[in-house]
C-alpha cells in the first residue's frame, strides 16, 4: 500500500511539471514564478521546487534581466530530437492505405513547411481505377492558398499563422485559383465550419480535391490528408461520402499523434 501511494504521488508530481512547461509556447515564451502560479493554480512551494529542479536540469532558464523563465537548451534538445525521430508519413501509412481502399482515389499526404510557409506532398497512394486519373508528384509543393490539400493546413494554423500569410501576394496556378483576400478568408472560414478543404481546378485544371488537417501536439495543423479525382467523377454525392471518409482517417492520425480521444 505504501508503494502504491509512493507511485501515485510521483505521478503526480510529474504531472505537474509537465503542467508547467506546456505553459511555454511560441505565443508565450517567458513567464514568472507569479504567473504560472496563478495560472496552474498549483501552490507557491510546489511551483518553487519544481521550477528549481527543472532549471537544473537545463529544461528552464532564468533571464537574468527579468527574473522571467524560458525553456532551456534541455527542452530545445529533447524537441530536436523529438522532431529528428518523427516520420509523418510513417504515422499516417495505414490511414492512407484504408483511405484508398475505401475510395478508390488517389490519396495525397502532405507535410506543413513552416519556414517556406507551403504545404509539400510526402507520399501517396495513386487510384487503382481504370481510365483517367489523378497523380500528384512526390516532392512537389504549393503555397498554402491553393489547393484543398494545402488549405487544409493553412485553416488551422493559428490565427496570427494565417495573417501573416495572407498579407503575401497570393499567385495564381488556374482560372480557379484563390487569390483575393477576402475570398481566402471566406474560404478559411467555411473550411473550420466543415472541418475539411474543397478545390475544384485551383491548382491543375481537371481535377478536384478533399482535405482534412493532420494535427499535431499543440493543436495546429502539421499536415494535411487529402483525396484527388476528376471533375466528372466528382459528384454532390462522392464529395459528400468522400469527405466523410478523409475526415475520420485524419483525425484517427491527429488522435494517435497527440494523444487525444475524442
């Protein structure tokens, strides 16, 4: 009973410092003992000890001039190789296969560049259907305003994420390419309302699309699962059934990446 107990409250004090380091995000870098104080609701001696251990650590630092925290070169280390480790496309191999067998489309895996702020097509697996379809080459990208697959991602990012973005001149690929502000922004909306990206001709004449967002740990999108086929094949009712299917698998992968169970 007594290690029982002992374990419990181990946990639990793990889970606290866990608390506190998910305070510090790219929207909230530094923060104050008095901060995470009020903000964990967790005791001052608990926040003081677990602060102490953690900058010993090297998973927090102090600013010198502001007494403020920050993550350390610990925490930097352990996302590294965190993100060294991580194989999108491995995660998502099976969704991609159940996908296809249930649609008989071409299914498109792409990957959220954050630096170049596009969205880049990581494996797929091509239609098995006879007659016309659709490919898309592995390695190829787009700006995140054109296409479903891509504006997938873009909707859910963070809402700065998705400012910053739309004050770039937005280029055209087809006659049916976004590139007015207010229609992106129209379109951003309708795609969080849907939970999923629709394209018909954005990026290559010809062809239709279907996409959902690929989470990651903090809730923003890092990815994007997506269906390809032509128009004449892109019935109300195919739309319809197809979205369905690509929002269930990519929130099947978004749950096994995070953790979370809906």
């Amino acid at each position: 009973m007594e290690v029982k107990m002992e374990s419990q409250a181990g946990v639990a004090l793990v889970a606290k410092a866990f608390q506190i380091l998910d305070l510090f995000q790219a929207s909230s870098p530094t923060w104050s003992q008095a901060e995470i104080i009020r903000k964990t609701d967790l005791n001052r001696s608990t926040v003081n000890r677990l602060v102490r251990f953690l900058a010993g650590r090297g998973y927090l630092v102090q600013i010198s001039y502001s007494g403020r925290y920050s993550l350390g070169l610990s925490a930097i280390e352990l996302g590294n190789r965190a993100n060294a480790g991580f194989d999108l496309r491995a995660n998502c191999q099976a969704a991609m296969e159940e996908l296809s067998a249930k649609v008989n489309e071409t299914v498109v895996l792409s990957a959220f560049d954050p630096l170049k702020m596009i969205a880049v097509c990581i494996d797929q697996v091509e239609s098995r259907k006879e007659g016309l379809r659709v490919f898309e080459k592995v390695g190829s990208s787009f700006p995140l305003h054109a296409g479903a697959a891509p504006k997938a991602i873009l909707a859910f990012l963070s809402e700065d994420a998705r400012e910053e973005f739309l004050q770039n001149q937005l280029k055209r690929f087809t006659a049916n390419t976004l590139t007015s502000k207010k229609e992106m922004r129209q379109d951003i909306e309708e795609t969080r309302q849907r939970g999923y990206a629709l394209s018909k001709e954005e990026t290559y004449e010809g062809t239709v699309g279907i996409a959902a967002p690929i989470f990651g740990p903090l809730g923003t999108a890092i990815g994007s699962l997506a269906v390809a086929l032509p128009v004449h094949r892109a019935t109300p009712e195919a739309l319809t059934t197809i979205a369905q299917q690509v929002l269930c698998e990519a929130r099947s992968v978004s749950e096994s990446l995070t953790g979370a169970v809906e």
